[in-house]
C-alpha cells in the first residue's frame, strides 16, 4: 500500500474545516442577538402550577433603533404572549420569526411611542426558536422592555 501525500492533505484539510464549521457559525451568528439562559430564574416571578412562565423579560437598549430577542417555545409550553413597553417618543414596530431571525413571520404588531402593547397571544405550530425583532422608526435607538411569557394553555399567559 502507497502512501498518498495529497489525499493526506485533503483529508486534513477537509477535517479541520469540518471542526471549525459550528464555532465559526455560533461566532458571527450570535453578533446582534441576545440569548436568554432558560435555567435561570426571575427573583419577581414564580413559575405558577398552571405551567406558565416568564421566558424571557430584557431592557430594550439597542443603539441603532434594533433589537433581537431569542426565546423557546416547547411541547410542554406551546403558547405564548409578547410584550412590549416603550419609553420612547417613537413608534416601534415587532415581529416575531420562527427559527431564525430572517425565518417566517409568524405575529407583528406596531407599539406606539410611549405606550406598552401586547402581541396576539399565539400557539406555536412548531416548537423550538422564535426570535422577535424590535424596530423604531428611522432608526432611533431603543427604549422600553419586552417579556415573553410562554405556557402550557390559553389562559396560562393571559
């Protein structure tokens, strides 16, 4: 049996790209996106034994009139509500994707300026990531709060 320098080569080659595939990937996917730590608890909230809970609950600070918010939604909780408060004197505008923050737009709703608004409250087709764009207008910076509160029936989340 010979030796082949070049397929060693290649074989190399294709092994490091294919290690260094996900760390490049989570390393500039993850630049304007904030990730909620599911385990972590609210010290203003209790999960209640109804099977409702506070998934997500972040300042609105985003300096270039944007903001992307993550959050899941399982089997056990598929229902859920958004909402969104804002401090600012402009409109914003919110959508709420599937899998991705460019995916497919499964709830919008605009908030006027200095008021708080409540997107539909929703059950999710399919489980998994959902991720909510927050917008102003012309692009001003942000101001304001937004929660997500994800349960296992309607009147959980209400």
């Amino acid at each position: 049996m010979k030796f082949n320098k070049k397929k060693c080569l290649y074989a190399t080659i294709f092994l490091v790209i294919l290690l260094l595939t996900p760390v490049i990937s989570i390393f500039f996917a993850t630049d304007n996106i904030n990730f909620k730590d599911n385990n972590q608890t609210n010290d203003n909230f209790e999960i209640s034994n109804f099977g409702s809970k506070l998934d997500l609950d972040e300042d609105l600070t985003g300096k270039h009139g944007n903001q992307i918010e993550f959050f899941i939604v399982s089997k056990q909780l598929p229902w859920y509500k958004v909402w969104v408060e804002d401090t600012s004197d402009h409109d914003y505008y919110i959508e709420v994707c599937m899998n991705n923050p460019d995916g497919k737009v499964v709830d919008s709703f605009n908030v006027p300026k200095h008021t708080a608004k409540t997107g539909r409250i929703l059950k999710a087709n399919s489980f998994g990531d959902k991720y909510i764009n927050i917008k102003s207008e012309s692009g001003y910076p942000l101001s304001g709060k937004i929660c997500v509160r994800v349960g296992s029936t309607e009147q959980d989340v209400h």
